[in-house]
C-alpha cells in the first residue's frame, strides 16, 4: 500500500470532493481520482460512494480511515521525532474564527508570527461559523463553546465581555435607557437570529428573554459599525467598543460574559507549525487579557 495513497484518500475523506481536495493537495483533479482508484484496488474494496456532488465514504470507508488516522499520527509523530524542533515550521495553517475576534485582534497580531519563521503561510479565515476539523476546514479554530464531540484537543483561551452600546449622536437624540426594562422602547441593533451557529451567540437570553430588534446584520463587525453610525443600541464586544470613543456603553452592571476556545484536531498535536501557532496564540491573548475584560 502506497503512502501517498493514503494521504489522498483521507484529504477526500475530509473534502468530501475529488476536486476540493486536488486544490488542496495541488495535484490535478484525475490524478486524485486516479489514485484513490489504486488504494482501492490494493486493498480490494469500495470505499468512496463518488458522485457528482461530492464522495461519500462507505462502511469499509469509514472503518479505514480510523486506522489511516492512526498511519497519519504515527508518522507525523516520528517525522517530529527524528527530524528536530524546527522541522514543521514550514508550509500553511489555516484558523478559523469568528469575524470580531479574527479580524480586530487576531489580524493585526498574527503577522509577527511569519516574521520569525520565513517557511511559514497563515491563513486567517474571520467569519461568523464553524469549522470542521476533522475535514480540514481549518487546522486551528477559535470557537465560542467547548466542542463536545469529536477527535480534538481543546483549551479555554479566555472570557470576554459584552455590553449595551449606542452612539453619543444616538445618546442626544432618543435618551440614554435607565434600566434592561426600556431597551425595548429604543431601536435596537440585532443578530439574524437563524444564522447564529451557536446558542452562546444569541447574547441577549442572558439579561431580556426578548430583542426586538428590526435592523439584524450577521457579524459582529457589522453590527459594530451599524451602532457606530447611529442605528441603535446594540450588544457589543467591549475588546472591539473599547477603541471608539464616540461609543458609550450602557448599564455596564448589566455586562454578558461569553468565552473563546482554542481547538484543533488531535492529528496535529505533534505538527510543530501548528504547535507554534497554537502557542502564539495563547501568548497573544494572555498579554492582553484585560482587554477583553
């Protein structure tokens, strides 16, 4: 059985497509199918169900790539092992987070990084979902809750604050609230609801079973600048608010505290690119805790 084989098979595995994973692997898209046709006949059994819309894995698939999994990390493992502490501070890491926290504090920090290994790319992906780890959406992903499934090492990185915001220019003219009970009597700046991929995003259930919002923008950036520009009063991150002074927080004893997770797959706790990563990301957030605080 050809290593590069199974190299192939598990980036379709965790695609989910032929083509998607010939990018990803910068190889052309029949080579791909070429060689998932030969670990197939070596092994002498189906399994991808292939279709127009993607490669589905059968039984016999499913059952392999556990133990292909387990061919991964041993030679990632011992590649780490015999080859020294620099020898995976080359090639790409991909992270997912959402768009507050990937563009305003990772984008401007993660760049210092590259600085110090000239072999490295870092790929910041800021936006408002989740990724799959497991498919290789992403190596590393900053999450608003503790996965509870699945094959991944995650560590708290920090809470973080929100508070209730509006704009001095919307301050003059419709008053400041003077209690959670009036927010309703104010324009409010919400979320769309049915696009937040997590529970912990809809902020509000933890001070007013209700926010009647009716100007929903579906980013937290968006609802920042939506704020900003005098639309209402909004539910913002303070680590983001902090840096405008024409925003005013309001009722600050009413602040909703949330928590970001660091989490990638267990595959790549010994791949030192990520690794490096990983640790430059808790360094970052752990000199500047207070910020999100």
């Amino acid at each position: 059985m050809n290593w590069d084989d199974v190299r192939i098979f598990l980036s379709v595995a965790r695609a989910g497509q032929i083509l998607a994973a010939a990018r990803r692997l910068d190889l052309n898209h029949a080579t791909v199918g070429r060689r998932l046709t030969a670990l197939e006949e070596a092994i002498g059994t189906k399994l991808f169900d292939r279709s127009p819309g993607g490669c589905e894995l059968t039984e016999a698939g499913r059952v392999f790539r556990s133990h292909a999994e387990a061919m991964e990390a041993a030679m990632i493992s011992g590649r780490a092992e015999v080859g020294g502490s620099d020898v995976d501070l080359s090639g790409t890491v991909r992270i997912g987070a959402p768009d507050g926290f990937g563009t305003v504090f990772l984008a401007p920090r993660l760049w210092r990084l590259i600085e110090r290994h000239a072999g490295l790319t870092v790929q910041l992906v800021p936006v408002p979902r989740t990724f799959s780890l497991s498919r290789r959406e992403a190596d590393i992903a900053i999450t608003v809750e503790r996965p509870a499934a699945g094959r991944l090492v995650a560590a708290k990185l920090c809470d973080y604050r929100l508070g209730f915001y509006a704009s001095r220019a919307y301050i003059e003219a419709a008053g400041r609230p003077g209690s959670l009970a009036e927010l309703p009597e104010h324009r409010l700046v919400g979320a769309v609801e049915d696009l937040l991929y997590s529970p912990q995003l809809a902020y509000h259930a933890d001070r007013l079973a209700a926010w009647p919002s009716r100007y929903e923008v579906s980013s937290a950036i968006g609802q920042t600048e939506a704020v900003a520009a005098g639309a209402g009063i909004g539910i913002l991150h303070r680590f983001i608010a902090a840096g405008r002074s024409h925003l005013v927080e309001l009722l600050p004893a009413d602040a909703i505290t949330r928590s970001y997770w660091l989490v990638y797959h267990e595959s790549a706790r010994d791949i030192r690119r990520v690794t490096a990563v990983v640790e430059f990301i808790r360094s970052a957030v752990e000199a500047e805790r207070m910020l999100f605080l």
